[in-house]
C-alpha cells in the first residue's frame, strides 16, 4: 500500500461492499474529509485551509486587558 506523500494528509483505502476499494483523504490534524482528487484545486484550497487553521489554533490567546485586570495592577503596584 503507497504512502501518501503529502504530509498531514491521512490515505484511507477500504474494501466496499461491491470489492471495490475506495480511497478517501483525511486532514491528520483536524480529522476533516478532503475532496477526492489531490491533484485538484480544491484540495489543495482546502488543505491549506486546515492547515491554518491549527497554526492558528496553536497561537497563543491575544490578552485583553479588562477593568478588573487594571485596577487589581493599580493595588498591586508598589507607588
């Protein structure tokens, strides 16, 4: 069985009901079903999608500051 060569890109091959085999392509990351083809644009949109995704996912939580935060700063601070 052929591994898949794009990476973060999961191959599944099972045996259908008729004896056929069906291939199906999952984002290993996300665990979302790409299209069928992965030499189509779409994929390949798709792919890249999800790929930002986790990236941004992974980003650290942007910090706002609230009222609360502020003025517990205020009486914390030694002036």
């Amino acid at each position: 069985m052929p591994q898949s060569s794009l990476p973060g890109v999961k191959i599944l091959r099972p045996k259908l009901a008729s004896g056929e085999r069906a291939t199906y392509y999952y984002h290993r990351a996300t665990g979302r079903r790409l299209p069928a083809d992965p030499n189509s644009t779409s994929f390949k949109v798709v792919l890249e999608s999800l790929n930002r995704q986790v990236e941004a996912d992974k980003a650290p939580p942007v910090v706002v500051p609230t009222i609360r935060t502020l003025i517990r700063d205020y009486w914390a601070s030694p002036d």
